[in-house]
C-alpha cells in the first residue's frame, strides 16, 4: 500500500524527492501520512480536493480486495 502511495505521489510533485510516505499500522487500520514539500501540497490535494479524494479511493479499493482498511493524510 505504501509503495501504491509513494509511486503517484512522486509523479504528480515537482520536488519528487521531498516526498515522504509514512505508514502506520493499528489492527483493523493502517493510516497512511503523505509528507511533501510546501509547494507541492497544492499539487497532491487538487482543486476542490480532487486529487486527493481519488488517492483515497484507489487506496480504499486495493485495501478492500486485501480485506482491510486504510486511510491517507496529508501532513505538514
């Protein structure tokens, strides 16, 4: 899962070596947090969200065929 994260991230920023993705693992959950330069935050959310809802939802379908959950965060 992280590595699904890591890969579009890196190809949607600018500074794709700024990009960080750090998982943290609970029983029913794992909360992905997705750390990127300062002016690539615009980048990963999109207008209205756009980009970043759909993260999620890629994310929410692979972690649903592993019988899972997982949530995506974008921190600062």
């Amino acid at each position: 899962m992280k590595d699904l994260v890591l890969f579009i991230a890196k190809a949607l920023v600018d500074n794709s070596d700024q990009v960080e993705v750090k998982e943290i693992v609970g029983e029913k959950t794992t909360v992905l947090e997705i750390k990127v330069a300062d002016g690539d935050r615009g980048k990963i959310i999109g207008k209205q969200g756009r980009i970043i809802k759909s993260i999620r939802c890629i994310v929410n379908s692979a972690s649903a065929k592993l019988d899972k959950r997982a949530t995506v965060e974008i921190v600062e």
